[in-house]
C-alpha cells in the first residue's frame, strides 16, 4: 500500500531522533514530532487536528490503563522502600558477605530480588551493599556494574514491574498487532526473547563470580586498590570527603514481611489478569499494615504515596508523547509506506537481530529507553508482520534494545542515579561497565541471529 504522504513521512521520525540526540529532552521531542506531523497532513489549520489527537490519547482507555498502573506502581515502590521490610529482607543476605567474592556475588542475588523497579533496585541495593563493598575493598566501579546491571536487565523480565507494565501497555495498544487476552498474559509471550537481558544477567554473574576477566577502567580500578588505593578513583574523591558512611540500621527480622505481604498480594492479582486491582488492592494492605504497627503515620503514609506519584511524571509525560506520535504517524501512514519499501529486501532471519541494534543504538544516542522502543513499536511490528517474522521476538529486540539504553547510555537516568549511589564520577561507572555492556549486546545479536534463522 502506498502511503499517501511518500517520503513526507519519514520527516516527522527522523526529526525525533535527531531532536533527542542533541537536546537529550525526549518529551519535547516527541510533542514536537507529533506537532510536525499535523502540520504536514493539515498545514496552516494543523492546530486543531493536534488538540483533538492529545484528547484521543487521554480518553483512550489504553492510555489511562497505563498511566494509572504507572502511578499505583510508583506509589508501591515508594511504600516498600521506606517501610523497612526491604532492609530486613536485606540483613539475610549480607551474613554471607563476608568477602571479596561473596559480596559481589550477594549484590547479584539482591539485585535479582528488587524487581519492582530499576531506580528503587539500584538505590536499595546500593544503600545496603556500599559499606560491605568497602570494607572488603571492591572498587567502586564494580559494585556500581553490578548495580546498573541487575536492574533494567531484572525488571524487563517481571511483569509486575515498572518497565513490565509500561512495555505491556505499549505492546497491547499496538493495534497491527491484533492481540486477543490482557497485557500482562501477552507480555509473558514476549519474556523468552529477552536476550539482551539473559545475557547482561549472566555476564554480571560471570563477573561477580570471579570468572570473568576486568576488562578496560575496570581493570584500572581493581590495581588501583590493589595497590593500597581508594575504592574510588581520584576524580572521584570530592564526592567523599567528610562522609562517613554509618551503619545502616538493622530493622526487627519481622519487619520482612511489610514486604512480602504486599508484594505477594500484588504478584497473585496480576498471575489472575487484574493488575490495576492488584497495585491498587496492594497500596490499601501496605496502609493497613503500616498505620497501626506504627511504622509510619498517616501523614507519612500519604507523603509516600504523593512522593511515588511525582516519581511516576515523567514515565507518564513520554506515555502521552508516545502515544500522540504514534497515532501521527499511523495517520501518515508511515507503517505501510516503510513496509512497501523495505519487505523485498528484508529478510526474517536477520530483522530481530537488526531490531535490537536500531533500537539500542537510538537509546544510547537519546538515553531514552521508554521514549525510542514506545515511538519505534508503530513503526517496526507491521514491517515484521509483513515480511512473516514472528512479532514476540520483536518485540522482545525492541524492548531489549531500550533496556540496552539504559544500561549503558552515560547519560541516562539509571547510569547518572547509579554513580551518584555509589558516590563515583558518572565517567567512571560509565566507561568502566561499558566493555561488559558491549559482550552482552554482542551476545544478544548472535542469539537473535540464532532464533532468527531458526524460527522462518
């Protein structure tokens, strides 16, 4: 089908990126985009059309399906954490962290335990394991590696997270892509073709385990301590002086179970298909809970409820852009007008394989690993659909590539919140993870090279 804008289209997703890569602002990329596209369908009396798309998307049941669980997973998460249960969970595992190896190795297994969300994995993780790190002289780097890589890598494989319910929703709201059952049944379709994060998850655990040589800064780091020298670089030294780090307080061990229960409840609601009513039926048992066991107040219980709502904004501020871009370029027909041009030549065994790169090079270049997968999904599923590639793997590839972006871009928000845990120069974690990163993603292509062939 010839699209009835041609090349016209391909303004609109080229400004995007080109936008995103040198203001690094993912929003204003995606409204601007948006707008750009109305103006090529409507020109002088586009800003009507515009309006009229941002209402669509907010009415969209979709839409608010996914916003809301957004919100009520950022209010779980900010609930949890500031409940003690997750620092009581913590005290089982740092008895076994009694050195070099088995500290690293104890990070990995709580980095795989906090699969809620990366940003609280990271912070919890890092709050806990910092002072053991130290004292059995692990670089910094190290510990901020394995950080960084069992979050996202972790997260996109649950679906009761936070990246689980944002890909869930965007995936559903696909409409090439004709999917029957809820978002959550579908997501669990797509979780055996998360290579990229199946292989960050083993290369950190290969690492951790000692049997994985340092690579690059990571080798520096490691004689650089080795050699009687900081756990932190000397660029690093300003974010360190005149802190002292304290002991981090041992909560009663049956504080555990203010995580547990909840948690429980969330995951047994959403294995039934009712994730909203799980989030939100969670959310209440965390205030019955915590009230009267005075763990917090009423005041404090809704401070942390507000404060998981603004962490949740700005996720809901891309959700919206993704979405008004989406029905543009569907709009302009951008799908049909690349699949007609690209599907004689494009072949099924190599397209996931092709997917992951497009999509983890643009996540890199943008730091946006919701942004780039949300505005590529429209774009790539219905050329897949097209040239017979099976459209789980892709998604999988597109997803993995975001969970790429965020792993390893310098900029992004995990890398820059990982180093500032850690209290490292953001350079630092950057360049010293990023050889791992680049083995997992080369791993990653083999494998959907591999699956690719296999699966035509």
């Amino acid at each position: 089908m010839s699209s009835g804008f041609e090349w016209l289209c391909l303004i609109p997703p080229l400004f995007i990126i080109v936008w995103a890569v040198v203001t690094k602002k993912t929003f204003s990329a995606l409204i601007i985009g948006a707008a750009l596209s109305y103006v090529l369908m409507y020109k002088d009396d586009f800003f009507k059309p515009f309006v009229d798309s941002l209402y669509s998307v907010l009415m969209d049941a979709d839409t608010i399906w996914v916003i809301l669980l957004t919100i009520f997973i950022g209010i779980f998460i900010e609930l949890v954490t500031h409940s003690g249960g997750v620092d009581a969970l913590t005290q089982y595992i740092l008895k076994v962290a009694t050195n070099q190896r088995r500290t690293l190795l104890s990070t990995f297994i709580l980095g795989l335990s906090f699969f809620i969300g990366d940003v609280s994995n990271i912070g919890t993780v890092g709050a806990a394991m910092k002072k053991t790190s130290d004292k059995n002289r692990i670089p910094r780097e190290a510990l901020a590696y394995i950080l960084d890589s069992t979050a996202a890598p972790v997260c996109i494989m649950v679906p009761v997270s936070s990246w689980g319910v944002f890909f869930a929703g965007i995936f559903m709201a696909e409409k090439s892509l004709d999917l029957t059952g809820t978002a959550m049944s579908n997501y669990l379709h797509v979780i055996p073709f998360m290579f990229y994060s199946m292989a960050a998850i083993l290369v950190v655990f290969l690492f951790s385990a000692g049997w994985l040589p340092k690579l690059g800064m990571m080798k520096t780091a490691y004689k650089r301590v080795e050699s009687g020298g900081n756990v932190y670089s000397e660029r690093s030294s300003y974010l360190n002086e005149g802190k002292r780090e304290s002991d981090m307080e041992k909560p009663a061990a049956w504080k555990i179970l203010l995580f547990v229960i909840p948690l429980v409840i969330l995951v047994v609601w959403a294995i039934k298909g009712m994730f909203m009513e799980g989030a939100m039926i969670a959310i209440g048992i965390c205030g019955v809970l915590y009230i009267p066991l005075r763990v917090m107040g009423f005041a404090d219980y809704c401070r942390n409820c507000m404060n998981g709502f603004k962490n949740m904004i700005s996720p809901v501020i891309i959700i919206v852009g993704a979405f008004m871009v989406r029905d543009a370029l569907i709009a302009m027909e951008l799908p049909e007008y690349i699949s007609g041009a690209v599907e004689s030549v494009l072949s099924p065994a190599i397209f996931p394989a092709l997917t992951f790169v497009a999509v983890a090079m643009l996540s890199f270049t943008t730091g946006s690993n919701w942004g780039v997968p949300a505005v590529m999904v429209p774009i790539i599923v219905p050329i897949a659909i097209s040239i017979g590639c099976n459209p789980f793997i892709i998604l999988g590839a597109i997803a993995c590539g975001g969970c790429f972006g965020s792993h390893a871009c310098f900029y992004s928000d995990a890398t820059v919140f990982t180093s500032a845990v850690c209290k490292i120069e953001n350079m630092d974690h950057a360049l010293s993870q990023l050889p791992y990163c680049i083995l997992s993603a080369v791993i990653t292509v083999i494998a959907y090279l591999a699956a690719g062939i296999m699966m035509m």
